[in-house]
C-alpha cells in the first residue's frame, strides 16, 4: 500500500502498518488530491501545480506552464475499477448527498477521531477537489464528517466550476 501511494505521490512518510490503508498516516491535502489524479485521467501521475500561465496588462504571455507527467502509474484496468468502487461513494456511500448532475463523480470521504478532520476528495474526468474541515488547534469539530458539510462545500464548488465544461465519463 506504501509503495502504491508513493507511486501516485504521496511523498510524506507513511507509516507500514496494518491499518495504512484506513489513512493512519499524515499526508498533506495537495498530496491525497494529487494522487487521485491518475483515477481521473486514465492512470497518469502529474505534478500537482498552481499557476498556469502569467500575462501582463497588455496580454503578452510572461510565463506558461509545461505539462509535467511522470508516466502510467497505474494500467487502465484498475484504473475503472478504482473509479466503479468510488462512484459507488457518491451513488449510495457517505457521499451520497454529492450532486453533479450530468457528471459521472468519484470520490472518498473520511473523518478522523474524534470528529478532529472531515474531508472528502472528489473528482470528475476533468477536475479534482479536496475540501478539509477542521479547526488548527486539533481540537473535535461540531461533529463534521466527511460526509456532511465537506461534501457540500464540494458539490456547490464542483457545479460553479464546471459549469460551461461538457461532461465526459471517467476513464
């Protein structure tokens, strides 16, 4: 599981345990959602980026970003299954007051003690969101779930986002 998650990029140090795949070990936001990104695209690993491109005033291009791909990371095969599986979050899991109507969406929930973090990380074919809830101090949360007000702050952002872009299936 370790070796799969950095493979995705995951880069922070997982602990190898037994419940690794329950999400004992720390990662940051940009990690977990940068490493769904291959479920979204087909199996391809990106380098998760923030600006795009700069322009002066006038127009003229000061900067562009290169794409940056590090290659298949996972084959086709797992990828729909990865993808059948989380669909399910959204169609009658925890995620299953996510609305994007016309898309097909994917997605994972989680929640940690305590009710410390919620969050859930959902993606389309063509974008990915995380939302994390929780207070700084670590301290308990009115009881916010992943499945509660993080997956409605993704639903409202997800509609508004791709709201003039043609929905395509997932891969």
């Amino acid at each position: 599981v370790a070796d799969t998650a950095h493979r995705l990029g995951i880069v922070s140090d997982l602990q190898v345990n037994a419940s690794i795949a329950l999400g004992t070990s720390e990662v940051t936001p940009l990690e977990i959602v940068s490493a769904y990104a291959p479920f979204a695209n087909g199996g391809i690993r990106v380098q998760p980026h923030i600006i795009m491109r700069v322009k002066k005033a006038d127009g003229t291009l000061v900067y562009q970003r290169k794409g940056a791909s590090f290659g298949r990371v996972i084959e086709p095969q797992y990828v729909a299954m990865m993808n059948g599986m989380m669909q399910e979050t959204l169609i009658i899991g925890t995620a299953k007051h996510a609305e994007l109507p016309g898309w097909q969406a994917a997605g994972k929930t989680g929640t940690s003690q305590d009710y410390r973090d919620g969050w859930f990380i959902g993606y389309t074919s063509q974008l990915i969101t995380g939302v994390w809830l929780g207070n700084d101090d670590n301290s308990p949360t009115k009881r916010v779930s992943g499945g509660n007000l993080p997956v409605n702050v993704w639903s409202r952002y997800m509609k508004v986002a791709l709201k003039d872009v043609p929905p395509s299936p997932l891969p």
